[in-house]
C-alpha cells in the first residue's frame, strides 16, 4: 500500500501589524513594572505615614440646667493635627467638627487651612459655649441620672483633608475621620481621657 503523501502549503508569515502590537505591548507591561518597582522603592525609602487629627485634652466648663428644662453648656476642646513624616509636610483642609449632646447640636467648629512642617504637630483651642438648650422631660431624666453617675457625654464628630507629598510619588490625600465621644465629671469639669483620634484602629 502507498504510502500517504503530505503537501505543505505556501508558508504564511505573521502580519507586521500583529508584530507591532505584540512590541507595543511588551513596552507597555515593562513600563508598568518599571512603574511600580519605582512607587514600591519610594514607599520604602519615605516611608510616607498618614498625618492625624486627635483630641489631646478638653474641660467642661459649665453644665447646668434650670426648672424650665433649659441647659446651658461651656466645652473646652483641644484639637491636634499631627504629621509624622519626616520628609514632608502636610496641609489640612476643610476642617470641620460638630458638637452635639443627646443629639442635639451644639456647635459647629471650623478650621482655616493650615500646614504642619515635618515631623511636627499644630494645636487647636476651641472653646465653645452654648445658647440655652431646651430639653424634653425624657433629656431631663437622663441628664439628672448623668449628673448623680457624675459622667455627662458629648458627641464630637468630623473630619479634615490633608495632602502631603511623598518623594518622587507626587501628592497623596486622605480624609481624616474623628467619630468620638468625649465624656466629663460635671462636678469638677475634668476630661476622662479615652482614645479620641482618626488613625486607622
């Protein structure tokens, strides 16, 4: 029997066109490994951290409340913007905090933009008093119990925008978030100190 014959065809040659979008590629994957060797290397030499918005210290300057279920209330907040990078500084904006007492609003606190050199910190004194308060008879009964517990509570809630830069990365920006609660004895207007910052938990 014969043995079966195979014919090979005219060979085709790859289209220059497939070739220049095969080398274009191949650019494009090594720039982006170029890329991101060099963001890792700068993160590594600046070792770029997240400035801070933290509650250092506060007082209570006055609580009191009349027979007519009126409150009327003094705090004392201060407020610190911390940068701990070495190598750059940070600018804040749209720095803005509310005040609040069983929900109700006290105050809202705002900052003018401002920037923290290098390895420093800002600190901000915000004193603020409020007009008479009107609360219902239940907001009555929980700010007496408060008041014989000798432990009045705030909500202090808000927020800044700070941008730094960080070696040959450019600018970063990030929201720092503060979500606290910030509690007194109303007896002498001391703080209880607890943890009151926006770093990451």
């Amino acid at each position: 029997m014969p043995k079966p014959r195979f014919r090979h065809g005219p060979e085709r040659r790859t289209h220059p066109l497939i070739w220049l979008a095969a080398v274009i590629c191949t650019v494009i994957a090594l720039a982006v490994i170029i890329v991101g060797i060099v963001v890792f290397v700068g993160y590594l030499v600046s070792h770029p951290r997240v400035p801070v918005i933290t509650v250092f210290d506060a007082h209570l300057d006055k609580f009191s409340t009349d027979m007519a279920g009126l409150l009327e209330t003094q705090v004392t907040i201060q407020v610190k913007a911390e940068n701990d990078n070495s190598k750059a500084n940070a600018s804040f904006s749209d720095t803005r905090f509310t005040l609040s007492f069983q929900g109700i609003t006290i105050a809202q606190l705002v900052a003018d933009p401002f920037e923290v050199k290098k390895n420093d910190s800002l600190q901000f004194y915000y004193v603020v008093p409020s007009s008479s308060i009107p609360l219902d008879p239940q907001q009555m009964e929980e700010v007496d119990l408060a008041l014989k517990q000798d432990v009045i509570m705030f909500d202090f809630k808000g927020e800044a925008r700070a941008r730094w830069r960080v070696w040959l990365l450019g600018s970063l920006k990030f929201w720092c978030h503060l979500n606290c609660q910030l509690k007194f004895h109303p007896l002498n207007g001391t703080y209880m100190n607890a943890p009151c910052s926006s770093r990451a938990k």
